[in-house]
C-alpha cells in the first residue's frame, strides 16, 4: 500500500513499476539519444542526468531550445500525432531514460487517471514556458535572457538558498540565448563580481539575480 501510494505521487516510479513494455537505457555524456528527423515512437522519462533539445535550421544554425533533467518528460509530441523528431536530443551528463512506446502511453492515459492528470499538467507548464521563451527572445536583451535562463536552470522560486545548476559550457548557454560565447562569458564575470553567482564546486545562482530582469 505505501508502495502504491509513492507511485502514485511520483510518475517516474509509477511508470517503472507500471505493466508496461519499457526499458531503462543509458546514455553517456555527449551521446544522442535520438535525432531531428527520426521517427517520434517513444516517450522517454528521464530518471538521471541532463538532456539538452537542439534544432537545426535549414542553413545549418543550430539552436538549444531547452535543457530537461530528471522528472520531465521526453518526445512527448509522439502522444499528439507527432510522427518525426523536431529537435535532436543530446546527454549533457551521464543519463538514465525510461523508455515507452508510443500506443502503451496512448492506453495509459486512457486508463490511468492520475497519470493523465499529471502528464496534462506538465504539458500545460511546458507550453506556458515555451510561451515564455518567445517573448524572452523577442522584447529582452541579451543579459536579460542569460539571467532568465541561470534562474530557470536553478529552479528559481523553490527556495531562497543558492541552487547549483546541472553543469553546462558557455557554449551552451550562448545557444540557448542567441548570442555569443564571449558576451555570455562577458555578463558571467560580470553576474560573479555583482555577487549574483559564484563557482563552488559548480556554478551557484542567487536570487538576487532576479535584479537583472527588474532593472533596465
């Protein structure tokens, strides 16, 4: 009965112990775990490590368009018709993925209530995100944006402490916000000096960065 009340309040363990066709498969850092223009049959449901979502354009310019970690899902477009990839899907850390095939998650959230409840749920916050990540892009500066992207990482608003966030390069960061290496490593040592991050044993992110999105 605990048992089943801890599945029931966490996905993850609920889908690993769910009668399912699945798989946990493991991936090491850099390693794709599938590409823009596969075909979409699985959900993935991270269980460990960092995923980073990538699309390339028809030019060749490539974009990181977002960073998941373990709790969220994966491929989720394969449940709304989603036939191929539309983005390339990389390890940025040692991870572990549960795999499901597309028409089990189908059954599952025709018969599982509380699975269903949650998985509408998380699409809802995801689509509000990406909502969020558009008018970003388009209205806020360049250190505006790195500062949303440093606070997202470290889950700004769950506690007050500094929150280390997941290991990412500059480079990555650069992708994500659309602009340089070297303005992100500029606003960086600049954020660090403020005192609105720090590196200890990884890079630390203070609420007091949230100034950078107030102030002009």
């Amino acid at each position: 009965m605990r048992r089943e009340r801890r599945a029931a309040a966490d996905p993850g363990l609920f889908l690993s112990l769910a009668a399912l066709s699945k798989a946990t498969i493991h991936y090491k850092t850099g390693q794709i775990i599938y590409v823009q223009g596969d075909p979409a049959d699985c959900l993935f449901h991270p269980r460990k490590g960092g995923i980073k979502l990538s699309v390339v354009s028809t030019r060749g310019k490539e974009a990181v368009v977002a960073l998941l970690r373990p709790g969220d899902f994966l491929g989720e477009g394969c449940i709304m018709s989603q036939r191929v990839r539309v983005a390339t899907a990389t390890a940025i850390l040692p991870s572990s993925l549960l795999r499901i095939g597309r028409m089990e998650v189908g059954t599952l959230l025709r018969k599982n209530r509380r699975f269903s409840d949650h998985f509408v749920s998380y699409l809802i916050t995801h689509v509000s995100k990406v909502e969020e990540d558009l008018i970003d892009q388009l209205f806020n500066s360049n250190q505006k944006r790195l500062a949303r992207a440093l606070l997202l990482l470290a889950d700004y608003g769950k506690a007050g402490k500094p929150k280390t966030v997941i290991p990412i390069s500059q480079e990555t960061l650069s992708e994500m916000i659309g602009t340089t290496r070297s303005r992100v490593n500029v606003f960086m040592n600049k954020f660090r000096k403020l005192g609105f991050i720090k590196y200890n044993g990884g890079l630390q992110v203070n609420s007091s960065l949230l100034n950078v999105l107030l102030h002009d």
